[in-house]
C-alpha cells in the first residue's frame, strides 16, 4: 500500500497511476478539513483517504499497516512538522519516501530527458519538446510544467521531455535518475526560504546529471560548469562565446562574436535575428535545447527543415518575455512586456540584461512581491545600469526599495505602487516621455519575486498586467491616471 501526502495536482496524478496500477493505496493532505477530500473520494473511491491525523503516530494506524511506500506532494515542506515527525518516523522504520517525479523515473518506459535549472527551465522544456516532435518523435511533455509526470507514463509516447523543480528532487534519490540526457541551465539564489542556502539548492538539482548518458552543461555558469567534474557522462557544452575545451567536451554549441548566431563547434547553425524569441538569454536557451535534442535524435536532425521552421517560428511561452502590445507614441512606440514567471531574481536580471543585449534603448522595470529569502543587490546593478525607472509593487517593495536606492544614489526614478495597475500606468507614463522617432522603449514586468502575496499565482499577475497594458495600447480604452508614491 502506498500513502500519498497531498491532494493537489500531484497527489491526484499518483492515485490516478496506482489505480491504473491495481495498487492499493489512501491519501492524506495537510490541509485537513480544507483538503479536497469529496472530490478525492469521487475519484477514487471508499477507503482511499486517511481518517486520522497527519504525524508519526498514523503510521501504526491499521489502515495503513501493509504500507510500504510514501508520495510526497513537492509543494509541502518536509521540514515542518507534522509532515517532518511523520516522515523521520518513516525512514527510521525503513518506509521509502519518494516525490512523484522519482516514482514516474523508475517506472518510465522510454528515454527521458530532463531540464532543471533557476530560470528558463520552462522554455527549454517547451522548445526541446517542439523540436523532437518537428523531427518526428512522439513527445510527452510535462513533469513541474503542464502534466504531471505520473499522468504522461499513461501514453509516454517515444520519449519524455521533463521540467525538474528543486521541490521534486528533494526526495528523488540519484541512483534512480538515468535520463538519457539532462541539463541545469544556470544556478542563482531561489527557494532558500525552503532550502537554506544556495549550496543545498545547487546540490538537488545537480542530481539529475550524476548518471545521465548526456549532460548538457552551461560553460558560463561557475556552479553549473563544476558540475561536469562530477559526472561520467558524455558532456556538450553551451555558451554566450566561443569558451575553452576544458570541461572535456565533446560539442560546444555558442554564440558568435557579435552574440547572433548559433554555433555548433566551427559550423554555423542558425542566424539568431531569424529567431523569434526576444532576448540574448533566450539565445542561450536555444543552444540549450538543441544540445538536448541532438542527444536523443543524433547530429542530422538539426538540419531538418521541420526542426529548423519549429525553432525559427517558436516565439516563448505565456508569461515569459511575453510581447503584450505596442502603443505607437512620438513616431515611435512603447513595447509592453509580460514576464511575470520571472519569479527569482536571476531570471530578472537575465531578462533586463537581455533586452539591452538586444539592442532596446530603454526600459522602465516593473519589480516586486514576495521575496523568498533572496538578496537584490544584482537586480539593483542590474536596474541602475539599464532602467530608465523602476516601479515597485507587493510585500516585500520596502526591502527592494532599500536595496535599489543605494545602489543608485538617487539617480534612478523609484515609484512606490499599490497595484500592478498603477505600476503599469507610472511606467507607461516614465517610457512615453522618452520615445523619440524610430526608438523603441520598453515597459518591462519582470518581478524577480513571487506573486502570491496579490495573486492566484504568476500567472494571475501576468494577465493583470496584460489587461493593464492593452488598455493602454488602445486608443479606446484609455485608463484613468493611477497616483503614485514616488520614492525620493
């Protein structure tokens, strides 16, 4: 009998492939009376919810007394009770305690690939995904984004393509994790609300590339690069340049010298101002995915015209680097850009930096929320060196405010908002006073903090500013002024 803990997403997709399974097994959720527990029952039947409490004690209940495996939700913290009681009395009595994404490894029936990483872990998934398709895969695309892993082992076609989160490889042991090629993106500090320090944040993603077949390994990430030492896998690089040989690579996917074009050792792959997808980092996410999916589909499928039209006609997903609208001022325009999923500071400053790579002559940065234990001070380099102004929204605006201010000195426009709304309406305001004919600037949600202290969740905040934005960038609907505090 198996316990799942967790009656989310997660949760479900376990009950939904035990039953399929002929397993026997009950849940129990946190949440108590709060849990879904009719809709559970609907699902799955009499006897498959725990009737007690959650803690070390429940496991001597009789309902669970042939149980020999847990299934850990990755949105609950072990290391808060009762769930922590409850699990250290599990493994000292031998019990395995695994997440779903360690359960659908051990049981997928064909190659997986898995990505990780602090930001652009969701695009690569997505990209990789429309490249093996256009060359002809069947793909099942899920994992931390979209369908749970445990739902795609029903129909997992010819091979998988999973997003990996730090939550899910908590309790993933690296000995099960065999994936025919992996990569962690990039490393930057997130989650250590959760996992302390940004050593142990490194160390649980670095567990999906110690028995990979391939790892893909981004040369100009320190920590990453550190990495491939410690794997005997066959390892490809990528890189913002042309970087040295000496992780011992057999391929190096780079930029060129004017960052454009996409490299594969001495050939040129791709012209990068065919691309769709806006930004200098997404470039790098390109490189990415195409290592990945030379792993799977050899050297000549990234010559196919379908692979090649996939990646040129890609243009991002919803709520990342998001061209919302354009609203034509002064002969020129402002560009409203939705990245709400920018939800740490290092896909902030990825994105900021990546603009002004780009060649965009000026952004006015939408920033704030719940700040999850990071510190600003490389978001606030980053705004005092690109920003035409920055306006702050959610929680933890105070802490922002402080850091930003001294990095600045008070050259750099600060407004203190209430809502995203008026966050918008400041910025749209502080970007059309320096449009000028043929320049293009840029109002820029890119948060660098999690939203869940004004919204449902990156999302919900991503479609408040698209609302925001397109009432703006059409003349018929032009919003009422929206006052501000601006910071001094």
């Amino acid at each position: 009998m198996k316990l799942i803990v967790g009656m989310g997403q997660t949760g479900f997709s376990a009950g939904r492939f035990f039953a399929r399974r002929g397993e026997s097994f009950v849940a129990a959720d946190t949440r108590g009376a709060n849990a879904p527990r009719v809709a559970w029952l609907d699902a799955f039947g009499a006897d498959t919810v725990f009737d007690g409490e959650i803690g070390a004690a429940m496991l001597d209940s009789v309902q669970l007394r042939a149980l020999d495996g847990i299934v850990l939700s990755p949105g609950l913290d072990s290391a808060v009770e009762p769930l922590a009681g409850l699990l250290d009395e599990a493994r000292h009595r031998g019990i395995p305690v695994e997440s779903d994404i360690a359960v659908a490894l051990r049981h997928a029936p064909v190659p997986y690939v898995l990505i990780t990483g602090s930001n652009g872990k969701s695009t690569v998934t997505a990209l990789t995904a429309e490249l093996l398709t256009a060359a002809g895969y069947r793909v099942a695309i899920g994992g931390n984004y979209g369908t749970p892993a445990l739902d795609l082992l029903a129909e997992p076609g010819d091979v998988l393509v999973l997003e990996v989160s730090s939550f899910q490889l908590e309790a993933c042991d690296p000995e099960a994790i065999r994936a025919r090629a992996a990569t962690v993106l990039n490393i930057s500090a997130d989650h250590l609300d959760r996992h302390g320090s940004i050593d142990a944040y490194a160390a649980l993603k670095q567990k999906i590339l110690v028995h990979a077949e391939t790892v893909v390994i981004n040369a100009d990430d320190a920590r990453v690069a550190a990495m491939a030492t410690d794997s005997g896998a066959r390892v490809v690089t990528f890189s913002a340049g042309a970087s040295d040989d000496s992780l011992g690579a057999e391929h190096r996917y780079y930029l060129d010298a004017d960052g454009e074009s996409l490299c594969r050792d001495d050939q040129v792959l791709f012209a990068g101002e065919d691309l769709s997808l806006p930004g200098a980092h997404n470039r790098m996410n390109a490189l990415a995915a195409l290592g990945l999916v030379e792993a799977v589909a050899g050297r000549a499928a990234l010559d196919g015209a379908a692979l090649r039209a996939a990646l040129v006609a890609f243009t991002g997903l919803p709520h990342r680097m998001q061209v919302v609208c354009r609203w034509p001022v002064n002969g020129g325009e402002v560009r409203f850009i939705n990245d709400s999923k920018a939800t740490n500071v290092g896909a902030a400053v990825a994105a900021i930096d990546g603009l002004a790579a780009g060649g965009v002559a000026g952004q006015v940065v939408i920033v704030g929320g719940q700040a999850k234990g990071q510190s600003f001070e490389e978001l606030a380099a980053a705004l005092k060196t690109h920003a035409l102004g920055v306006a702050l929204i959610g929680v933890d605006a105070d802490r922002i405010e402080s850091v930003l201010a001294s990095a600045a000195g008070g050259t750099l426009p600060i407004a203190r908002c209430e809502s995203l709304e008026a966050a918008v309406t400041w910025a749209a305001e502080k970007a059309s006073a320096r449009v000028s004919p043929g320049r293009q600037v840029v109002v820029l949600l890119s948060p660098a903090c999690a939203s869940f202290d004004q919204f449902r969740g990156y999302a919900d905040r991503g479609e408040h500013f698209a609302r925001a934005a397109e009432s703006i960038c059409d003349p018929r609907d032009v919003p009422a002024q929206v006052s501000v505090e601006v910071a001094s």
